[in-house]
C-alpha cells in the first residue's frame, strides 16, 4: 500500500510489546493442548519487561493460559532459563525482544531446539536461525541505515510503503 507524504517521518518503531500477545496466540495454536506458557524478557530492560509482561499475561488471561515470566541478561541465565522450561513443562515461550537477546538469536534458536521448547520471537532472523517462529519485523531493516533509505525514499519520491509484520517458521529438522 503506497501513501503520498503528507509531513514529516519523525520515528520508528519496532512493536515488540504490541505484538508479544500475537506471539502467545500463534504458539497457542501450534500447541492447543497447552496451557502452560513462558515469557522471557532481559529484566535490566524494565519499561519493556512491564508492558510485555502486562500485554502477554493479559492474552493469556483470554486464552485460560498460565504464564510463566523468566529472566535472563547473561549467557549463563539462559541455560538457566531453558531448564526451568523443562521443570515448568512450558508449551511454548514467547521471546522478547531488547538489545542483549536480539544479539544472541542463534543461541536462542539452538537453546529452543536443544530443549524441544516451542518459542516464538520478533525477528525473522530467529526463524532463519533454526528458531520455530517469528512475528514482526527484521533486525536489519530495523537499523538506522534502513530509517534513512525509508527517509531519503520519501524525500526523492514522495511516497512510502506501509509496514506489515513478517511471520515465519523454520522447518523443524528430524
């Protein structure tokens, strides 16, 4: 869908919180039978770790769906994180998105994939990691770079395209 510009392009963002309850929705139905959920978020990131908690619990809430919160903000607590997966019996984890767990996709996807836990995250790169799921946009075209090709697009032409978010799978390998 193309729109004339009609003022100025003043941000960007990523809808990490706005989708984390989509997320939670999609693993529930590639695990209906489920009603046991994780969330994981870095707990230094608190204004995020509040709003994603609140919106993922509140979908759980609708959906009859125990949600489990986890942290983690080093290496080492992730393997912590996917042991209490497996204690919990977690159907599936919702990943949120901040700068130390986007920077470690390919860990996640491996941890994800080692423990047989289902896990949905927002960057496509996480389902092209070997990850199950992704709901959302792309690392890479959400950097400063892409912001100023999307800026000087419209400076040149006038226009700019809406986005959409981007779901993927990966194939799980056996």
């Amino acid at each position: 869908m193309e729109r004339k510009k009609s003022g100025n392009l003043t941000g960007v963002t990523s809808l990490n919180v706005e989708l984390g309850s989509k997320r939670l929705e999609l693993l529930h139905e590639l695990v209906p039978t489920a009603t046991n959920f994780a969330l994981l978020f870095n707990q230094t990131n608190s204004a995020l770790a509040e709003a994603l908690t609140r919106d993922v619990q509140a979908a759980g809430g609708r959906l009859g769906l125990q949600i489990h919160v986890l942290h983690a903000g080093t290496e080492r607590e992730l393997d912590t994180v996917f042991a209490t997966l497996a204690q919990l019996r977690a159907g599936g984890l919702v990943i949120g998105a901040d700068p130390f767990l986007t920077g470690r996709i390919e860990l996640l996807a491996a941890l994800a994939l080692r423990h047989a836990v289902p896990a949905a995250f927002q960057y496509h790169e996480y389902a092209a990691a070997g990850g199950l799921m992704s709901y959302g946009g792309s690392v890479t075209d959400s950097l400063p770079a892409r912001g100023n090709r999307m800026n000087d697009e419209m400076s040149v032409h006038g226009t700019f395209r809406t986005w959409q978010p981007w779901c993927g799978m990966s194939a799980l390998g056996g």
